[in-house]
C-alpha cells in the first residue's frame, strides 16, 4: 500500500474537541500522530489490520519491523496481550511501578492483534504512555492504538509537531499538537517472559531501575546483517535508525571533537555541533545548544530535535559526543550509535 494523499488536519490538543475529532479518526481507520512523553507516535487502530497497514505506507516503513501498541487500562492490556502464571510476579510488579510511563513490555499476544503489528511474532510490545494527551486520545477512541515514532523510517524522532509534519504532512490523516515532548527518546523495550529479562531498546527507564523491582535484566546485542530480515525480535532494534540526512560523526571527548572539527572545515566541510555547555565551539560550525552534559535527562530531551535544527541548516557533518554508557547516557549513545551507521 503506498501513502495516500491527504490533507493533514492540524488540531490543538488545547481544543476540548480535538481529542474527539482525532479518536474519530482513529475509529474509522485513520491515522493520526500524537505526543506522548518519549516522541511523536503515528497511530492507527491497533485491531484493525488495514489501517495498520496506512502507518507503514506513511512512513515507508518496512513489514519486518513491528510496532508498539498503547493502551489506556488494564482492559485494554487483556485485549492484546497474555500473562504467564510463571511471568505475572514480574510482569505486575513492573506495571505497577512504571506504568503508566516510558515502558515497553514484550508479552504474548492474543488474537485480536494483527500480524502487521508484530511483524508476525508471538510477543507484542504493549506501553501505558503517561502523557495526558496519549491518555485522553486512547480512552476516547476505546481501541488500542499501534503507534511508531510520527517519522519517516530511519530518520530522526519527532519531538514536535513542527517535526512530524516536516516529515509526514498530507501523508497521514491528522497531527494532534500536544507541545515539544518531555522525555526525548523513545521508551525502553523489555521482554520480562525471559530469565533474565532483556532489554531490546535503552530508555529513560534503566536497568538500574528495573532490576530491584523484577530482577537482572541485560542488554540485547543485535548482529548486524546485509540481508534484508523476515522480522526483527523486537521494535526499536533496527541496524540504522534515527539518522539525520548530514553525516553524524561522533567523538568521545572536546579534544577529538574540536580536531575533528579542523579538518573537515579544512576539507570545506560544512559542519554542525552537538555542543554541551560550556564546549568550546569549533570556528565556522553552526551549533545547537544541546545542553549540561552532567544531565542526561536534559542531553536525551534535546537529542533529536538538535539533530534536526542542525540539518536544516544544511550542514554535511553533524558531530556530536557520546555521553556515558549509565543511566539515560546508555539510551542516547543507542540512538547516537544507529543514526551514525553507514547506509
């Protein structure tokens, strides 16, 4: 299916009928991008096998990556997914700590969900968003809602409106305007059925948080391949992904950043900073403010829509430093990593 020619509607989540007009549009198969605390997602109805399909056409996003399906309440959860008598301990302990919130868990699906959503894997990824616009928008649809980030595919998360509309105007239905995001990255994916748990996907929910209320949870390593995959185990672990259209170059200090910096102005490279406060800022680049570089939270909030100020400044090379692999850090070095492979 490819992307359908539409006229975006752009509503004001301020507006008391916004909400109803966007939850209309998602019952009847449309789609609509929405904030929640992490990124702007793209949203269709999670059920509905032909309006799944209308998020993959919009961001040309490819059959073998699945989707994240957000729900509003526990009823919804049972809609979609399945609990284990041997997972129930862990998995309640986890929704009653960090749900709603920037949580993704791994859990059996039911056969309500599509095999679009999963990419055709027995576990589907299911998050509370805590943003109460995502809330709203999900109660008064009354149906889970498959949302990626509101991006086209491989590209850099959206973190406005401004964003997803740069991206996605008159390929989907509906934006509804909720404000700049508040987390910044996307949410932490986890499977809790395995002992120990893993992490597919870093987030503003750590390991260091997960593990005194369910147990060790390790970080997956995903093997790189040229072949195109039947489907990846999980979303979010994609070999290239959140890449800005300029080159990303990263450094591990302000020494590397600023040498590297003078040879490619030598080269007559055009080039843009990640600059924390207080760097020195290389002469000639243009720089985004990305924030203390002693505050992960504040770097992974200001992380894509740096990306993206930089690029439209048509620069050839953005460089940027990779934070500590601790806490937030490890979740942004993850999207920093991916964005900086090579096509």
């Amino acid at each position: 299916m490819s992307a359908r020619k539409l006229q975006t509607e752009h509503l004001d989540a301020g507006d008391p009928k916004a909400i109803t007009r966007a939850a209309d549009i998602l019952r009847s198969g449309g789609t609509v991008a929405f904030p929640t605390e992490t990124v702007y997602g793209l949203g269709a109805n999670a059920l509905a096998p032909e309006a799944v399909a209308r998020i993959f056409a919009a961001k040309d996003r490819p059959s073998w990556d699945p989707l994240i399906v957000h729900i509003s309440d526990r009823a919804m959860l049972d809609l979609v997914a399945e609990i284990s008598p041997e997972a129930s301990p862990r998995v309640e302990a986890l929704i009653a700590s960090f749900w709603p919130g920037p949580l993704t868990l791994l859990l059996p699906r039911t056969a309500s969900i599509p095999d679009t959503v999963t990419a055709s894997r027995a576990l589907v990824g299911v998050r509370m968003p805590a943003h109460p616009v995502a809330a709203a928008l999900i109660r008064e649809a009354g149906v889970p809602i498959a949302a990626p980030s509101a991006n086209r595919f491989g590209r850099t998360s959206p973190t406005t409106a401004a964003h997803v509309l740069h991206d996605l105007d008159r390929r989907i239905d509906a934006i509804l305007d909720g404000g700049p995001t508040s987390v910044g990255v996307e949410s932490t994916v986890l499977d809790p059925t395995r002992t120990p748990m893993l992490i597919y996907r870093p987030g503003a929910i750590t390991a260091e948080m997960i593990e005194p209320v369910a147990g060790p949870a390790v970080l997956y390593h995903f093997a790189p391949s040229a072949e195109t995959p039947q489907s990846l185990p999980s979303p979010g672990v994609g070999i290239r992904h959140y890449a800005p259209r300029a080159r990303l170059i990263l450094t591990a200090s302000p020494a590397e950043l600023t040498a590297t910096a003078s040879t490619l102005t030598a080269k007559g490279r055009r080039i843009g900073v990640m600059l924390p406060t207080g760097w020195t800022a290389p002469p000639d680049a243009a720089t985004f403010a990305w924030g203390d570089w002693h505050s992960p939270e504040t770097l992974a909030q200001n992380l894509f829509a740096g990306l993206r100020a930089l690029d439209a400044g048509n620069v050839t090379a953005i460089l940027c430093p990779l934070p500590e692999a601790t806490g937030v850090g490890l979740a942004i070095r993850d999207r920093l990593q991916k964005a900086a492979r090579p096509k």
